[in-house]
C-alpha cells in the first residue's frame, strides 16, 4: 500500500534524501510518530521513533501506534527529517567547500539574504524556506549582517564548527554513528509574471528544491575527512562553488601589499595561510571516489565548477579591467522581466582568470586539469574590508551599515540557470536599429 495521500500532488518516482543521498520509491518514507510516548529512535535517541504507518487520517496524514496524528517525515535510511518537498520537486544540490576562512560562511549569508530579495524582483522566482528549524542559524546571520537593529555595532559571523550546528550526529544501521551535514533547503519555483507560471498547476515541474551545504574548511584540508564525517554531497552536487581567499594567498598578498595604498587588514593576518590549489585538489580526489559511476584517472569530473574569487574587494585592484561588479549581467528586458547576459559573465570570468593566472595559476591548473567546465566569478559578502580587532588580530569584525555585498547571487543564477535554463533564461545579445524618429540611426542593445 503506497503510504502517502498522493490525490493532491504528483510525486517524484524517486526520492534522494538531502542528509544522507539514499535514493528510494517515495512509498518507503517512514513517518515521525506524534504521541508523546513514542521517543526515543534507534538511530536518533534525543527523537521520536520512525516508523512505516498502515493507517491514516482522511486529510492523509499518518497514525502512529499511540494513535498520534503525525505530520512529518522521515528518510527510511538515516532517519533524518526529510521535507516534504523532496517529494515533489527535482533537488539541486550545491556544495561549498574552501580553505578554513576563506570566507563561506559569510558568503553564504549574503548569498541566501540576496537570493531572498532579488529573485522575486528579478525573476519573478518565489524562494521558500523549506526547512526553517536547519535554516536557524542563516537566518540568524542574516539578522545579524542585513537585519540589524544596532547597525553601528562592531559584528561577526561566528566560526563554522566542525560538530554542532552544521553537522547532525546519526548512529546508523550496523552501529556506526556518522555525523551528516545539515543541509539548507529551500525552493525556487516560478510564480506570478514568469513565463513558466501556471496557475492551474500547483507543481510546476521547472521548480527546484535547493540543498547548500556549507562546511567547516577543516574537512577539506588534505587528509581531514573521517569515514564517520563523509563529505559526499561535492560528488552528488552538479555544481560545486570553491571559494578562493586571496588575502590568503603569498603572492597576492605580495602584490596588493605592494600596490594598494590601504590594503585590508586580512593581508598581514598570519594564523590563516592554506595553500589552496591543495584545498582543491582534496575537493576533486573525494569527488572522484564518491562518484556512482567511477571515472578514468584521465576524464575530468562532469559538472560546473564555479571558482569564486571571494573577497574580491581585496584584490580588485590587481585586476585589468577596473569595476568588474559594475558589469550588468543581470540585465531587464523591456517588458520587465529580467535574463542573465552570459557574454558579459564569461567575459568576466575570462578578467578574473587572467588576475589569477598572474598570481595563482596553480589553482587555475588543478581546477581545469581535474573538472569539465570552470568558470570564474568574483563577489564579495561585505563590499569592503573588514577591521581587524585589537585585542585578537586573527579576528575580523564589520558594522552591519557598512556591508553591500556585490555579485554573491550570481553563482546561484548561473548554477540555476545550467541545470534549468528556463527558469533563469538568458539574453541574446543582439544590436538592432531601433525604429522611430528619435532614435534614428541609434544602435540599442535589445534582450
Ligand atoms: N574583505 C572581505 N573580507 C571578508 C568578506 N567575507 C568574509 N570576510 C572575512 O573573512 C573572514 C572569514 O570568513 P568566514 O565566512 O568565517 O570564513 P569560513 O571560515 O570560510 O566560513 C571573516 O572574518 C571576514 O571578516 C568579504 O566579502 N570581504
Ligand atoms: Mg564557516
Ligand atoms: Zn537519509
């Protein structure tokens, strides 16, 4: 018997679960007992049991053994509580990974916060907290960075651990207790003005349920990973996001030390120095050993690699062309809808690569010799430099009024847009003569 109430929606004829990736018919979710008697999980002791239900209510939710009416569900393999809109739409799986400091978890912040409030107005996307108990701790950060009632007070995005909020402790079947990252969920679905909108269909099959997953740099550092602390989500991710840190990087700091008539503070810290092409390298190795279908030592990982060169603040002036964030690749068409120029992004993906090619063309090799598409872009969560904090220098702090981030949407548009061009369409570019007397012989870039 199919253990859900399928009448109101088409469900995915296979489900991957976020925390652990088991893949299984939807009719194998288990469900999470409601009755206040039914704690304690084998595989999660501080939780309520798992189980299979056989019987329901008519609105179909299911009834544990108690005779609790039960809402949430649960993934057959780790037990962890899977949102019921991996039921219903595709997920897109993201991972970041970077050397400890290089700037994720900021990024993240400003990622997410920038997705909340652009999509809508961009691209007439709705973008949904899916999972609002594992998203705590972003929205925390984004109170604390876009939020702030004390906008004035000296702030800090308190360090990833490696156990603790990001990662989620499982004793799994067999005995051996794993700690799985805690991904964030949310969903992109078109809604009212995009071209896909449908407002006879509820489950719009272009919308996607989103997992991030941040990480703790330590894991990627060579040799950091456990076999009780696996990092699989970079091989089932399409698109990884790898976060190069230049003020961490010998001779970027050299040359912004010696160009740059105020360079930030984060160029003279001594306690953060990862030679990240290493970083990298860690990265693609545990790739290729996850991978389902094993890869010959010669083909190159399938899937878009995107090098973020975050901070970019830092290092811009080290760049040919000046005002890279200034560059319109989100571009509004005429009938306000927006489209991505994707010229004008890989144009400037080809500056960021040449400024890394001058000082880091160690990473450009490890990322081109070892994945099928890369793809440079620069952002920057805060817009500027940090202050350094008197009493412990290793320590960066910025007033939340100070911080404009630029461009940190824009892998997220670009990921969206390589595995589902039509939600995030890009523009032609195209130079057409625009008729009518006033713009007579006038060249207008058109979408
Ligand atoms: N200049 C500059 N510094 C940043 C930016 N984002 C983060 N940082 C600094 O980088 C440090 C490490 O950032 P964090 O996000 O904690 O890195 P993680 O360890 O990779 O998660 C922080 O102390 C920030 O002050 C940025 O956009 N520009
Ligand atoms: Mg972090
Ligand atoms: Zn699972």
């Amino acid at each position: 018997m199919n253990n859900l109430n399928t009448s109101a929606v088409d469900l995915r004829a296979q489900v991957t679960c976020p925390h652990c990736w088991h893949k299984f018919p939807p009719d194998e979710v288990l469900w999470i007992a409601s009755h206040s008697d039914l704690t304690g999980d084998p595989m999660l002791p501080a939780e309520n049991q798992r189980f299979l239900p056989t019987r329901f209510t008519v609105q179909g939710h299911a009834i544990d053994v108690k005779g609790g009416v039960c809402e949430h569900l649960a993934c057959p393999n780790c037990h962890l509580n899977l949102p019921r809109v991996f039921l219903e739409m595709s997920p897109l799986f993201v991972s970041i990974f970077g050397a400890p400091f290089c700037g994720k978890s900021n990024f993240l912040t400003a990622m997410t916060w920038q997705l909340k409030t652009s999509l809508r107005t961009n691209f007439h996307l709705d973008f949904a907290d899916k999972s609002p108990l594992a998203n705590q701790f972003l929205g925390q950060n984004h109170t604390k960075l876009f939020n702030n009632p004390q906008e004035e007070d000296l702030v800090i995005i308190d360090k990833t651990q490696q156990a603790g909020e990001l990662y989620q402790p499982v004793n799994m079947k067999g005995g051996q207790r794993v700690l799985l990252p805690r991904p964030l969920v949310y969903s992109i679905s078109p809604d009212k003005g995009h071209h896909a909108f449908d407002p006879a269909r509820p489950r719009n099959p272009l919308s996607r349920v989103l997992c991030l997953y941040d990480n703790a740099g330590e894991q990627f550092l060579p040799g950091g990973e456990s076999s009780t602390q696996p990092c699989k989500h970079l091989a089932v991710s399409k698109v990884r996001l790898f976060l190069f840190d230049p003020t961490q990087h010998p001779k970027f700091r050299r040359a912004v030390v010696a160009k740059a008539k105020d360079p930030d503070p984060q160029f003279m810290q001594s306690k953060y120095l990862y030679p990240q092409d290493q970083v990298l390298a860690e990265g693609a190795l545990r790739i290729r050993n996850y991978l389902e279908t094993p890869l010959a030592q010669s083909e190159k990982i399938p899937g878009q690699l995107v090098v973020l060169v975050s901070k970019f603040d830092s290092c811009q002036a080290l760049c040919r062309r000046k005002r890279l964030f200034e560059v319109p690749v989100i571009r509004k068409l005429p009938d306000g809808a927006s489209v991505m120029d994707l010229e004008a992004l890989k144009a400037v993906s080809d500056d960021v690569r040449g400024m890394l090619g001058e000082h880091a063309g160690e990473v450009i090799n490890e990322a081109e010799s070892s994945f099928q598409e890369v793809i440079y872009i620069p952002v920057s969560a805060f817009g500027r430099s940090p202050q350094q904090d008197v009493e412990r220098p290793d320590m960066f702090l910025i007033r939340p009024k100070d911080v404009h981030s630029q461009w940190t949407e824009v892998p997220m548009l670009y990921a969206l847009h390589k595995v589902a061009p039509r939600v995030v369409p890009i523009g032609q570019r195209q130079l057409n003569v625009v008729p009518g007397e006033e713009n007579r012989g006038r060249w207008k870039e058109t979408g």
